[in-house]
C-alpha cells in the first residue's frame, strides 16, 4: 500500500455537480477491499466532523473514490470503523 501524505486533500463531484473536498483521514482494509474515511473540509464552524466512507480503487498510478452504494458492504465497513474506534478508546 502506497503512504498517503498528511492533509491529502480530495476533491469529489456530487450528483448535482457540485464539487466536494474532503481530508483523507484514514485508509483501512475489509474482506481484501480499501476503504477511505473522508473528513469533509467545509464543514461549517461547531458541526460535528462525520467521517464518509468510500470505496477505494486503484487505477493505474491513480486512486479512484467510489461511493458504497451497497447497504450490506456499507454496513460492514461502518462496524469495522466503530470496532476500531472502541478499540482506541480503551
């Protein structure tokens, strides 16, 4: 797995066009899949920063950021993210 840097900022493309930047915060593997967790960078002052989870794909030398729209696979990924979250906090 290559070493994402610090602060990598991603840009992604809404359905209505709009364009969204978010932080990568973290990149974890379930059942031989990566997933991104997304922290998005315009959040507005005092809202709760919520992770997005989005399939990673590796194109080439590019990575590619796919929305889950599988419940079943989002599901899966959501608990593996929330066990390592209880993980970290004993």
């Amino acid at each position: 797995m290559e070493n994402f840097e610090e602060n990598q900022l991603i840009e992604t493309i809404d359905e209505e066009g709009n364009v969204i930047k978010f932080e990568l915060f973290d990149i974890v593997e379930v059942e031989n899949k990566e997933y991104a967790l997304l922290l998005p960078t315009d959040a507005q002052e005092g809202e709760d920063d919520e992770l997005v989870l989005m399939r990673l794909l590796k194109d080439g030398e590019d990575y590619l950021f796919e929305t889950i729209d599988d419940d079943a696979e989002f599901d899966k990924v959501a608990a593996y993210v929330e066990s390592l979250e209880e993980d970290g906090e004993e």
